[in-house]
C-alpha cells in the first residue's frame, strides 16, 4: 500500500514545495522587474534626457566610485595579510580570542554609526583634532572627502580581510610547520614556501569581496563624502532624485552602477569567492612555530596597532554616545516613534526574509532529489542561486526604480514601509539562506524516504520533521536578517519622511541638522540594538547541533 501511495505522496509534496519556491521566485521577479520597469517607463518618456545624462559629471563619478575602491581595497587587504600573519604565527596567546571577536564587530555595526565614530576621532571636533592641529601648526580641518571614506572603509573591511586572510592560513597542515622547524627556516623562508601559496590563492577573492564591499558603499560616501568631488554612483543616484529630481539622470547613474556590480560579482563567481564575507574561524591547530624575537616584536606591533585602529572608533562612538543627553533623548517622542518603527520594520523584513529563503531552499532540495543524476534544470538553478543575485542589484537602486514608479501612483512617500520591507528581506536572504540551507539539507537526507513512506507532507511535516531541525538555524537567520534591517540607511534615505522614520533615517537627520550629542546618543542605542542580536545569532550559531 505504501508502495501504491508514495508517487502521489511525492508528486504532491513536490507540488506544494515547488508552488511555494515558484511564489518567492516571482517575488523576488516582481521587485526587480518593478524597478527596472520605473526605470524604462522613465526612460521611454525622456530618452533624450537619459542621453544626455552620459556626461563628464557621470564619468567622475564612476572614475572616483572606482578610484576610492581600489585605494581601500589596496589600505585594507595589504595590512590584512600582515596582521593575519601576525596573528597565525602566535596561535596561543592571551588576548588572541578577544581580538579575533573584536575584530567581528565591523561586520555588525551600522554603517552610519561606524561614520559617526570615525568623526568622533578624526573629525574638525574629533578627539584627536587638537592633536593633529598642533602637527600641522594649523586648524585640522577634519576629514571630508576621499580622506574620510578610506578611513571608514579600511575601518569596515580591515578585520573582514584579516580573519578571512587568517582562515586560509589556517588551513595549512601542521605537518608543513613541523617539516619548516626541522629544517630551520626562518620567518621569510616559512612566508615563502608556505604561506604565501596559500594567501596567493584566495586573495584574488578576499580583495575582490572588500572591492565590492567600497564600490557599492552607500551610507560611508553619504556621511562622509563632503561634496561633489567625493560623491560615488549611488550617492548621486540618492541626490539625483531626493535632491535635483532629475530621474533622467538616476536613469544614467543606475544603468552604470547595475553594469559595475554585475561585472564585480560575476567575477567574484569566477574566482570562486564568497560574496557573502563569510569570516568564521576554524580553531587554531598546534602548530611548530618557533619565531624569533624581533619577529615577536613586530608581530606584537602589528597586533596592537590593528586593535588601535578598529577599536578606536568604537570606542569614540561609546564616549560620545554616554556624554549625550541619554535621558532627554529617551523622551523624546520622534525617538520612540523612530525606534517602533524599526522594530516592526525589521521584524517583518526578518520574517519575510526567512519565509522567502525557505521556499527557495525547499524547492531546490526538491527538485534535486526529483532530477537524480541529470543535469540541474531553470528552476533549480534559479532557487539555487537566485538569493545571491540580488546582490547584482544594490538596494539604492532597486528603491531608485521603485521610487521613479511610483510618482506615477501618487505620494511615493506612502510607500515607504512596504519598500523598506521588502527589499531589507531580499537583501538579507543571501546570508539567511547560507545559515538554513545545510540544516535542511542534511534533514532532508535523512528523513525524505520516512516521510515519503508515511505519506507525511505539507504543513505536518514541516512541523513535525523540518521545524525542529531548523527551529535554531531559523533563529540566527531571523537575529542577523533583523541587525542588518536595524541599521540599514539604503531605501529608507529615499523614501523616508517625518512620518515614516526609523533610527538611521532620524540619526542621519540629527547630524543634517548639527545636533552631534544627540545624534551620538542615538548611535549608541542603535549599535547596541544591532550587536545584541548580532551576539545572539553567534551564540545560537555556536550551540547549534
């Protein structure tokens, strides 16, 4: 009787997954091709103006988006292989666990408040500013400009280089450093013919993954950009249209940044790299290392001066945050309002991000198991990497199409939480994806016959056999779906308004507006929202069986 019941049983199975997989496919078409559609309807109407949109002012744009990015991509990854080196060469020292987490913040921490702590020391009031003032033998005129986003950028993408740099490097066997001390070679010699290889090998993919990373920067070019002549390609996409209201030229700008990222991750996906900055850390093996003193000299600096670097604005962003008025500002309505609004934002982009995920890695595990042996088809392919080409298009410009669709619909502002929503869920699907994925895999491998034999589908197996699986990998894709909504600037900086706000959109209009201390105090809060569910998603993470 089994054996008579379980094609149906499969084939209905099959059906609700790849109906489910079908619909988030769709959706995933619709916010796309919206925003392509507002931009064709846009550029139909005014080619002519899209046209002459292909100026000198498009070119300096792209030539600086593309100077600015190989500069940090070159201040980032070449220090990184050093202090990663640093850090492989002394496995087990007192501290090295702390540095290594400290060094995971970056990854965490809201954009707009790693900006407001690099002004907090570098800035014209910055706490270094007398400093530099009294070097120079003139006012420090604070950090505008191209100084400011390499500064940030390095700050960002220096740890993500290093602990991606230090992950290759562990994973040379320690029989190689046992066969490099019997033969005595020293520091170069080991760098040479054993560590190099290695880095040599992933680097192309580390330096092409923080490449991208500063290319499609947002948040650090708005805040710290300080003009026209440090102004990128989405940046002047956000001005083009909030600003100028010149949809003829976002048309330009947007078509450009789309070329340049699909071109980035194309030949991310060519070198085999991650574009998801992946940076776990396997647990330093013992190894026979025996570096001498002056090594151990240089190391320890290079050690203590990356730590400087990246907990310096942190720490500025903690001083300058306890010295606002913490109290007034736990007040004041346009706060209460800017920190519901986030939540509930982020809450439903979080649940909606892991809805979608999950039908796509369902529906790929599905179709998998029905193909056999033969080659994967559209669909599979599509559920397969569809959560990872998203990020061809950055959310700047999936809300810049939206945004010019839109005006013909009525107040565009009215839509902004459903935008917010539902591409900070797209944008996040990438890494939930990552998380859940090889859970259900694996329970898939193990309990697909049983349920096909029981005749269990549906919602009764996603309950009873899927669900506790998942129920922990669900829980870190939720906690990070939801810090990276938390302190997302992209869409809301385009659509948001003194009705619809949330805490980055009223952080960016607290330092609009000069106000410093209170738009310190608001920094502290939000990092302190987006690293306690950053914290929680790792310890989750780390428990999961």
């Amino acid at each position: 009787m089994a054996l008579h019941h379980e094609p149906v049983t499969a084939f209905r199975a099959q059906r609700g997954r790849l109906a489910a997989g079908g619909a988030a496919l769709a959706g995933i078409g619709l916010l796309l091709g919206g925003a392509f559609l507002g931009l064709a309807w846009e550029a139909a109407a005014s080619w002519e103006g899209a046209l002459a949109a292909f100026d000198g002012y498009l070119l300096r744009v792209t030539r600086f988006t593309l100077w600015q990015a190989g500069l940090s991509t070159i201040l980032s990854v070449g220090p990184a292989i050093l202090v990663a080196r640093a850090l492989a060469r002394h496995p087990r020292f007192w501290g090295r666990e702390f540095i290594l987490q400290l060094f995971a913040v970056p990854l965490a921490l809201p954009a707009i408040v790693a900006a407001l702590g690099v002004l907090a020391l570098y800035g014209r009031s910055g706490y270094f500013a007398p400093l530099f003032a009294a070097t120079s033998g003139d006012m420090w005129p604070g950090i505008y400009g191209l100084s400011g986003i390499l500064i940030a950028h390095v700050f960002f993408n220096l740890p993500l280089a290093t602990r991606l740099c230090l992950a290759s490097l562990e994973t040379i066997p320690a029989d190689q450093w046992r066969l490099s001390a019997q033969l005595g070679m020293g520091a170069f010699a080991s760098f040479r013919f054993i560590e190099w290889p290695v880095l040599r090998a992933s680097l192309p993919g580390i330096a092409g993954l923080v490449f991208m990373l500063c290319a499609t920067s947002f948040t650090i070019v708005l805040t710290l950009g300080g003009g026209p002549g440090a102004t990128t390609l989405e940046v002047a996409i956000y001005q083009a249209l909030r600003f100028d209201f010149d949809p003829a030229r976002a048309i330009a700008l947007t078509l450009v940044q789309v070329a340049l990222t699909g071109t980035i991750v194309l030949a991310l996906a060519r070198l085999g790299a991650s574009t998801m900055g992946d940076a776990s850390l396997p647990v330093a093996s013992r190894r026979a290392l025996f570096p001498g003193a002056g090594e151990k000299v240089l190391n320890t600096t290079l050690i203590l001066l990356a730590l400087l670097f990246v907990a310096g604005p942190m720490l500025a962003t903690v001083v300058a945050g306890l010295a606002a008025d913490l109290v007034r500002l736990a007040g004041e309505r346009p706060v209460h309002q800017a920190t519901l609004t986030s939540f509930i934002l982020a809450s439903l982009a979080a649940v909606l991000c892991l809805m979608v995920s999950g039908a796509l890695i369902m529906t790929r595990r599905a179709l998998e198991l029905a193909r056999g042996a033969r080659i994967p088809g559209f669909l599979e392919r599509m559920s397969d990497s569809g959560a990872a080409m998203v990020l061809i298009v950055p959310p700047i410009v999936i809300g810049a199409g939206w945004f010019i669709l839109l005006l013909h619909f009525g107040d565009v502002f009215a839509f902004a939480p459903a935008m917010v929503v539902a591409v900070n869920a797209v944008m996040a699907m990438p890494f939930a994806v990552r998380v859940i994925r090889p859970a259900y895999d694996a329970a898939s491998a193990r309990h697909e016959k049983l349920c096909l034999a029981l005749g269990i589908s549906g919602w009764n197996r996603f309950r009873l056999v899927d669900w506790p699986a998942l129920r922990r990998p669900a829980a870190v894709g939720f906690a990070f779906a939801m810090a990276l909504s938390l302190g997302d600037l992209g869409v809301i900086a385009l659509f948001g308004s003194d009705d619809v706000r949330t805490l980055p959109y009223l952080l960016l209009q607290r330092m609009g507006s000069y106000r410093t201390a209170d738009a310190a105090g608001i920094a502290l809060f939000l990092a302190i929202l987006c690293l306690g569910l950053m914290f929680i998603a790792g310890r989750l993470g780390k428990s999961r069986t």
